[in-house]
C-alpha cells in the first residue's frame, strides 16, 4: 500500500470530501471544515491510501481562556479503514497517525511562533476517553463559559 499525506489550504475541497461518508452528521462537519478551509482559517490534511482519502484532519490556530493552541477541528476517518493498524504508518490506526502528525505540526509551529497546545472538542465520552487514553490528552474547562477542551501541552 502507497500511504501519502497531503493538504487543503485556501480551497474548498468539498467535493473531493463529500463521498467519504453517508451520515448526514458526519457530512455537516465536513462541510463547515470545508466552509472554514476556503476561508483560509483551517487547513485540511488528508490520508492516501492508493489515490483514495482514507482519512482528515483540520487544523485551525485558536486560542483557549487566552492560551495560543492548534485546534483540532475535526477529524475523520473513512469506515472501512477504521480500527485498522498499518505498518507503514509506524503500526498506528490512521487517527492515531493524524493526531501525531498534529503534535508534530503543533510542535514545529511552537518553535516559530509560540504555541502552548494541540487542543480538540471530543465529540463524545467514547472519543473523550479513547484520547486521554491513546494520547494523554488533560481535560480542561474554560473559566468564562465552561466549555471542555482535551488538550496536550507542547
């Protein structure tokens, strides 16, 4: 298998993404993530595997109770790859090769410019717990409005 990482920036990759899922929920996320990448605020990088997006992720600059993070915006992965481990990608399930990808952008980012995390908003309390686990990602809520953030501290 030929695995190969590129991106979208300031483009609205929309109809390339669209197909990659069924459920309407999964493709509204798509949508905004494309939404915010033709803006040029997200950018998008995506996982080939032989020519066919396997997987995304979109990384925006945010910031958290005034703390400099890269945000997670989504990040998804194709049903027929989910669950899967790939030697080529160091033995890692393609959104864990995503998120190591991210702290790898995160940390190089920190070094130019100053960042303090990788922050993402779990979907869910099975997401939630599979990156604290898999990543050991810290819970963190905001003081103003109380939103829960999972961040890694760079």
């Amino acid at each position: 298998m030929l695995f190969e990482l590129n991106k979208f920036h300031s483009s609205n990759p929309l109809q390339k993404l669209i197909h990659l899922t069924n459920e309407d929920r999964q493709r509204q996320f798509i949508k905004a993530l494309c939404k915010g990448c033709q803006k040029g605020d997200t950018v998008i990088y995506y996982l080939n595997i032989d020519n066919n997006i396997c997987g995304i992720i979109g990384l925006s600059a945010s910031r958290v109770d005034n703390i400099p993070c890269l945000h997670v915006d989504y990040i998804f992965v194709k049903e027929d790859y989910r669950k899967n481990i790939y030697e080529e990608l160091n033995n890692k399930k393609i959104s864990e090769y995503l998120i190591s990808v991210s702290i790898s952008l995160a940390t190089e980012i920190k070094e130019k410019i100053g960042l303090r995390w990788l922050v993402l908003n779990p979907d869910n309390s099975e997401l939630e717990k599979f990156y604290i686990d898999t990543f050991k990602f810290t819970k963190y809520k905001t003081a103003k409005d109380k939103l829960t953030y999972l961040f890694i501290a760079l």
